[in-house]
C-alpha cells in the first residue's frame, strides 16, 4: 500500500518577478503530482477489487445455472426443425423429423404436377 508523501510547500515571494519556478517550487508541484497519483492507485485498487467481487458472483450464478429449461426449449423446437443439406453429389438432403408423419414431402415434376409452378419445387402434402 503506496502511502502519501508529507511534505510541506509553503509558497513564498519570488526575488525576481518571472515566470520561472524556483527548485523549491519544482519540488512541491512534483511532490503534489505524486500524491495525486498515489490517491488515483488507491482509488483502482478499490474499484479492481469490487470488479473481482462482481466476477466471484457472476461465476457463482455460471456454476448454479440450471440447464432443464434450455433443454426443454430445445427440445420442442428442434422436433419441430427440418435440416437440409446438400450432398456430395449435389442432391438436396432434408432431415424430417419423427413427429411429421403425417406430412408427405414431393418435388414438382414427374412425380406430381402442379399448375404455374416449375420443375422440382417442395410440395408438402397433409
């Protein structure tokens, strides 16, 4: 812990009136200039060490997190997700899944016909 210098500046008339500082007054300015750096360090040290105690807690609530809740938001929306992909011989791939029995996935083209539309558009039929 940085303590403050104790020195004491008394100011006192100059022999020649100018705008030069004498040693004596160098000294007081710079004794002055540290002791207000010494105040700012105290004030880091005091505002790092409540920055540590805001970390201490957000790592506390990281540790007590409770996952159930994502995990069932996750669950009942990626049942509901089609994937699609495209596979190394160009094909479009898509990833159904279980709970779409009910819906049938076509293209346009040879195997249904459908009016101003052209070839190999998504068709579900339900």
């Amino acid at each position: 812990m940085l303590k403050h210098f104790h020195f004491w500046c008394q100011k006192v008339l100059p022999l020649v009136y100018d705008d030069s500082l004498s040693y004596y007054e160098v000294l007081c300015k710079v004794v002055k200039y540290i002791n207000d750096l010494i105040s700012q360090d105290q004030v880091f040290a005091d505002q790092i060490q409540g920055l540590r105690a805001d970390l201490t807690q957000v790592q506390q609530w990281i540790d007590a997190y409770d996952t159930t809740f994502a995990e069932k938001i996750i669950r009942e929306h990626l049942a509901t997700m089609i994937f699609v992909e495209i596979s190394t011989t160009g094909y479009i791939i898509y990833h159904i899944p279980d709970t779409w029995d009910d819906i049938t996935f076509n293209t346009t083209g040879l195997d249904i016909a459908v009016p101003d539309f052209g070839y190999g558009h998504l068709v579900l039929s339900y």
